[in-house]
C-alpha cells in the first residue's frame, strides 16, 4: 500500500475534475461547516487536488493523504463492494465532524481518486439553520419549484405559468403573446423535451409549424 499509486489516463483526469464543481456545490448546500476534499491516486504524497473549506484542517491542494483515509483505500481496493464508508472522526484540535469517503472510479473500473465529505459538528445550531433559513438570504430570488409525474405534466405546468404572466403583462400586444410564450419556453428548455413541439401546439390551439416558424425567428433575431 505504501508505494500504490495509479498512472491517471486523459479519460481519467477528465473524470477528476468534474466532481470539482459538485465539492464547490455541496459546500456552498451545506455551508462552511462542510469541508469537501477530492484526492488523486496518482501521487499520494500530494494527492489532494481540490479543497473547499481547508481551513477546518488547514489543509490546501498539494497536501498528502492522511493516514486514516489510506487505511479506508486499502479496505477498498481489498473489498470491490465497498466503495464509500462514513465514520466519525477528531481533527488535532479536537474538533468532531462526521465524515464520509466516497471512491472515485476511472477507467476500466480502478478507483483513481476519494471524495471526502467532513461535515463538523462544533457549529451552534443557530449558525446551521443560518444557511437553510430564506430571510437570512434575502439577496437571493425566492424560487417555487413544482415537482411532476411526467414530462407532458412538466410541459403543461410550464405552458400555464408561462401563458399567465404573458397574459397579464399589458406591454406585450395580443399579436405577439403566442410568440412570446413559444420564445419563453425555448429559453427554459421545454422544447428540448420529446415531443414537446406537438404537445405544446395542441394545448396553445395552434398548428406545430407555427411553433416552429416561432423557434426559427427566434434563432434569427
């Protein structure tokens, strides 16, 4: 265990770096409390490549694998199920904080690299409930979010919502709301749905060549 190192391919770096934005994204969902660590095998003597949140063990890119994290390796690349394990655990200042290492798997199935989660259990609750309390983000756009069975019950919400604030904004003219609603809907994606185009004509009353003349100006403009 002491010397294994794997030899990353294009494929597997590539592979690395796109759980980058996902450690960006889950310490921003979790808060600072949420320390995400991303480790390549390739050279275990600096194996970490991407740290969030680093002040909590004071470690930055470049940094060696710790001793408990190469035991967990070693349990899998020793066990082929096992392929994540979550455990409690003190940093050198004392600090509890759960914590969960996650395998990350390259290219003819080898484990080319961890992803650790170390969530620290020493914040107050009131500074946790701080990161998941909407008055306490009153910068940020308050969003609805509404949850379908299907994807002809996403299109028809999505035609509804759209129809009505088409419908109740006065500066766009009647001649232009079916355009307008066709324009809104390719701009949230609902055209990229199967069979969107069809389905949309027949709730909006109108042919699907005309839904298409509406996307193609669009392109246009």
């Amino acid at each position: 265990m002491e010397h294994y190192h794997v030899v990353l391919s294009k494929t597997d770096r590539y592979i690395l770096e796109s759980y980058f934005h996902i450690a960006e994204h889950m310490a921003a969902f979790w808060g600072e409390s949420c320390e995400i660590v991303i480790h390549s095998l390739e050279h275990l003597d600096s194996s970490v490549i991407k740290i969030v949140n680093g002040f909590h063990s004071g470690r930055q890119a470049g940094a060696p694998i710790s001793e408990l994290t190469l035991s967990y390796l070693n349990k899998m690349l020793a066990d082929e199920n096992l392929r994540h394990i979550t455990y409690f655990a003190k940093n050198k200042r004392g600090e509890t904080f759960k914590a969960s290492t996650s395998a990350i798997i390259g290219e003819h199935n080898r484990i080319i690299g961890l992803f650790c989660i170390n969530f620290y259990l020493n914040i107050s609750l009131f500074s946790f409930l701080q990161n998941f309390h909407p008055q306490m983000h009153a910068e940020q756009e308050h969003i609805s979010e509404t949850f379908v069975e299907n994807t002809e019950e996403l299109m028809l919400e999505a035609l509804d919502s759209t129809r009505n604030a088409v419908y109740s904004n006065p500066s766009i003219t009647t001649a232009n709301k079916n355009k307008e609603i066709i324009h809104i809907l390719a701009q949230k994606g609902i055209f990229n749905l199967k069979d969107a185009v069809v389905i949309i004509a027949n709730h909006m009353g109108i042919s699907k060549n005309t839904v298409y003349m509406h996307l193609r100006n669009q392109h246009k403009s």
